[in-house]
C-alpha cells in the first residue's frame, strides 16, 4: 500500500498538478497595482500629453517633445514605484 501511494505521488501528472496549484495560489509580491497608483499614472499621462500639445503649438523642436516625454514617463514610473513601498 505504502509503495503504491509512493509511486502515484511521483508521477509527473502530480508533479504538473501541484505546478500549476502554486501558480495559480501563489500570489506575486513584485508588482501591485492598486488604484492609487493607476490614478497618478494617470495624471502623469494627461500632463504629458497637456505639456507636449503646448509645447508642439509654439512650434518646438521634436527633440525637446521626446527628451519632456522621456522624462515625464521616468517620473511616473518613479512615483509609482516609491508609493507602492
């Protein structure tokens, strides 16, 4: 008896079982997003796009545009990353 119970929890059917088990339990601890973070992401965005309509009316350059959006989606990331903490 004690054999077979050995045998059947070895098989890799099992094996899969329990992997997919402590996949779908198993809650990731490196990213959570909670509405809070969504919002300020938000924010940031609309800024973005705010500040590079502005800037595109007054006839800027295309590098100025980039180097402002570059920043502005660092920053959200940044901010995002130091609430979640």
């Amino acid at each position: 008896m004690k054999k077979e119970q050995i045998i059947k929890s070895k098989t890799l059917a099992n094996t899969r079982n329990e992997v997919i088990k402590s996949f779908l339990t198993t809650k990731p601890s490196y990213l959570t997003l909670q509405p809070i973070h969504v919002l300020i992401l938000s924010v940031c965005f609309i800024i973005n796009i705010m500040l590079l309509h502005i800037i595109g009316r007054f006839g800027s350059s295309l590098i100025l545009q980039t180097i402002i959006s570059t920043i502005a989606v660092i920053t959200a990331l940044i901010i995002g990353y130091l609430i979640q903490k």
